[in-house]
C-alpha cells in the first residue's frame, strides 16, 4: 500500500465561534469521515478540521484526492482503496491498521467517498473499532445517490411526484446480483429507486422491475461521476436499460435513478453548476 505525498497543503482557518464548535479529535482516536461525491466543495467543515488534525489517512478510490490539500504535509497518506486490476485489502486488514495507528498515538482519518455509512462498509469498520476499543467517531458526508443526483439536476424527491424514496445496492457481499431484495415490493411500493453499484447489472435490474410490473417507458437516468468534470448524465427509459442502449460511452462510479423525479432533469439540470453532459434516449 503506497503512502502519497501532496505538496504545499491549503492551512483551513476557521472562523474562532466555528472552530469552537468542532468536536475534539484527540491523538488515538479514529474518525470515519464522508468525502463526498467527488467535488471537493462538497467536504464538510467537519471533515475539514478532521483532515487539517490528522497524522494519518487512509482513503478510498473514489475519494478526490485534491481534498488531501487540506492535511498538513507530515500526514501519512495511504491509499487502502481498489485500482485497475490490484485486489483492495480485505475489511479486517483495513481496520487492523487503523486500530494500530490509532495505538500509536495518531489522529487518524478514514476517509471514504461519499456517506461512510452509505453502502460503504463503514459500519462494518465502526464495529471493527468498537470492538477493539478504539474511540471512533463517524463525520457524514454528502451521498452520491442524494446530493450526487441533485447535481445532475434530479430531485430524489419532489411532493408532486414522491412521498418516498429507496436507496439500494446491486450487489450483496458476493459481488452478485443481491438475493435479498424484493423486487416485487420495490415496485410497488418505491416511486423512485436510487441504485448504488449497479452498473454492471443495469439491465439485470431493469428487467427485474420491468417483470414486477415497472413500465417500460419509465424515466431512468443514469448519472456517471456525478459532481466531477467528468460528470455524465443519460436520460432513458426502464425498456431501454434493460437492452443496455443509451449507455455505451458511461464510465462509472454511476448512480441509476427510476421514477418521475428524472422528468425534472431537463428543467433543473440547467441550472445545475456541474451538469456538462446530458445525452437524450
Ligand atoms: C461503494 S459505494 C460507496 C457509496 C458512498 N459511500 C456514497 O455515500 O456515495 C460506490 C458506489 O457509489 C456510487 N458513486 C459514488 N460516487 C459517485 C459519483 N461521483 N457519481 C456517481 N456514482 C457514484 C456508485 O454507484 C458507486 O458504484
């Protein structure tokens, strides 16, 4: 696991009633902190001080590691993330070197893309550090599947279209197509489906909606590194994910939204800061 060395880092001040505010980060302590999207806008002031404290941080693939500006230039960089063709370390590898950091009398930041306990097994570490009496705390951060859609100019609820909302993976711990969701209940009962890691199975979980009764001409988009300069947005339909068209030059990480919240994308997209591609079906 290489450690990574960002030059000159950007000292954060903050306002003295601010900083007075920020929860203490004592040495030996872990704090699991969310990066956001991808825009670095998008860190919290929390996860700010956190970053401007640490001795160390471990962090993922999708964390932009601009937001690494923000740590003082003796922190530890370590990237604990997966990349082109290399295996990520296992979950128990990853919280016994922050449980061993944090023995060592370091701040330490785990940083993740995104909400840490938002499908990005943060929990699972949170638990690992519990059990190891670690003191931990957990910093949120802004989900792809919320703030991520609302920079693509998609709503994940709007009260003419939806009084609910469902997050969901793809993926169980196999890496398949989970077993446990209830397609059924999910169409019927969810007006908009927010997908996290389902972009490999796109059409798998299209013709899994489409079986439980979701129209084919239902508003879908797909939303690839959203709040990045690389930010893609493709509107379709249920029927034509399930064929996979409209996809072909989408590179993920990619969020799929289903439901009438996409209708609102043309009209919001537009005002959207971060909105440069939108491909029409
Ligand atoms: C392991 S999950 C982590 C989710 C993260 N904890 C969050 O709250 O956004 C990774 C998945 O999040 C989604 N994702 C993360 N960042 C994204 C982005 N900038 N644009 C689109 N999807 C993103 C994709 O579905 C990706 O496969």
């Amino acid at each position: 696991m290489p450690s990574h060395e960002t030059p000159s880092p950007t000292p954060l001040v903050l306002p003295p009633a601010l900083a007075r505010a920020m929860p203490p980060f004592p040495p030996g302590a872990v704090w699991l902190v969310g990066a956001g999207p991808g825009d670095p806008g998008l860190v919290t002031l929390q996860a700010a001080h956190a970053l401007a404290q640490a001795d160390a941080i471990y962090f993922d693939a999708l964390v932009n590691e601009e937001v690494l500006r923000l740590a003082r230039g003796d922190c530890e960089r370590v990237f604990v993330g997966k990349r082109a063709g290399c295996p990520s370390p296992k979950q128990s590898e990853i919280t016994a070197l922050l449980v061993t950091a944090a023995r060592a009398g370091k701040r330490v930041v785990r940083l993740k893309g995104g909400d840490p306990y938002v499908f990005g097994r943060g929990a699972e570490e949170a638990q690992g550090l519990v059990a190891s009496g670690t003191p931990f705390r957990v910093s949120p951060g802004v989900t792809a599947g919320i703030g991520g859609l609302a920079a693509a100019g998609i709503p994940v609820t709007h009260r003419d279209v939806n009084q609910s909302v469902t997050l969901l993976t793809a993926h169980d711990a196999s890496g398949g197509l989970s077993q446990r969701l209830d397609w059924a209940a999910l169409s019927a009962g969810s007006p908009v489906l927010v997908v996290y890691m389902g972009f490999r199975l796109m059409d798998v979980i299209a013709d899994r909606l489409l079986d439980a009764g979701r129209p084919a001409d239902e508003p879908v988009a797909v939303v690839a590194n959203a709040t990045t300069p690389r930010q893609q947005v493709v509107r379709t339909t249920l029927g034509r994910l399930a064929a996979r068209l409209d996809v072909d030059n989408v590179a993920p990480p990619a969020i799929i939204v289903v439901g009438g919240v996409v209708a609102l994308a043309p009209v919001l997209g537009l005002a959207a800061a971060a909105a440069p591609e939108v491909v029409e079906a």
